[in-house]
C-alpha cells in the first residue's frame, strides 16, 4: 500500500465518522420539533386567533430554541475538536459514539411535558 492510499484510508475513516456524527446531530435536532404544537382553527377563525395561538404555545417554542441552540452549539464544538485529528482508530469511534449517545438523549431530556 503506497502511502497516498495509506492517508485516503485514515481520510475516509475519518470523514465517516464525522459524518455519522452529522447524521445524529441532524436526527436529534429533527427530534427536537415533535414536541411543537400545530393549532388547529375553526373555519370562522379570524387573523387574530392565527396570531395569538402560537403565544399559548410559547413554552414549546423557548424549549424548542433553547433545545435547537444547545445542540448547535455541541455540534460546533465537536467540528471545532475534529479540525486537529488527522487519523481515526477505534479508540476515536467508542468515544465520538459515547458522546453521541448523549446528542441522541437529548431530545428526550428536553422534552416539554404537558401532562406534569
């Protein structure tokens, strides 16, 4: 194995785990919108009723952007710690998934219960 193919193998190897930890962050953060609530409105509703429904609902939405923010702001970090490893072993790949299993929770920690 020449050394150029040497470096694409640690590349790809890297780029697939960054690129399942994208997937999960995105998984998450799709997650994060279930709990938002879609009012529904008689046929009669007037424009006022449109604008005061999602105030009911403004718990929701605060959760939903705080949720959304806190995620972003790990996914940056976790690109920001990525930008100086240059090879990936399976050491990397337990802990990146260690860390993931925390991103994937994340909705349901956040998750706005109604019913307490």
């Amino acid at each position: 194995m020449t050394e150029d193919e040497s470096i694409n193998r640690h590349g790809y190897g890297l780029d697939r785990t960054l690129a399942i930890s994208d997937d999960v962050f995105a998984f998450a953060v799709t997650l994060l919108v279930i709990d938002l609530f879609v009012p529904t409105f008689s046929p009669g509703a007037s424009s006022t009723d449109l604008w005061q429904a999602p105030s009911k609902e403004y718990a929701s939405f605060l959760n939903y952007i705080l949720s959304f923010l806190i995620a972003g702001i790990w996914w940056i970090g976790h690109h920001r710690s990525f930008e100086r490893v240059r090879n990936s072993d399976s050491t990397l790949r337990w802990v990146n998934l260690l860390f993931l299993l925390w991103i994937t929770l994340l909705p349901f920690f956040t998750k706005n219960l109604r019913s307490i």
